[in-house]
C-alpha cells in the first residue's frame, strides 16, 4: 500500500526501514523518504513504528510460527 504519495514509499519500505533502526519518524524520513515532504503520511508512519516495535511477530517479511504437534 502507498503510504507516501510525496516520494511514493509504500508500507513494505517504511517497515523495512523501522524493522533496520529508524524508530521516529525522523528517522524513517531519513532512511526512505515518507513523510520528508507535506506530513500528510505523518501520523501513518508513526502507527506503523508502533505496530513493527510492539508486534515484531506480526511483520509480513517473516513466516507465522509453526506449532509443534
């Protein structure tokens, strides 16, 4: 999904971003453009830095945990 229309960074780039280091939205701007421009993505950045700190888990690069049978 395109996130940053500014710079057109999708969601995948921004998490990829955040799950490499950048934990502000400062940061994210710095490693992948979103949010460098209007702000407009701002608040969307700064939900998905909170979603890949809180939930690692959840990332969409990695495969769901197997359960042991």
């Amino acid at each position: 999904m395109l996130v940053c229309h500014c710079n057109a960074v999708s969601d995948r780039e921004i998490r990829e971003a955040i799950q490499e280091g950048a934990h502000t939205h400062e940061a994210v701007a710095a490693a992948c453009g979103a949010g460098a421009c209007c702000g407009g993505c701002r608040a969307t950045v700064e939900s998905l830095i909170r979603l890949e700190r809180r939930c690692p888990s959840l990332r969409p690069s990695q495969p769901a945990p197997r359960s042991a049978a």
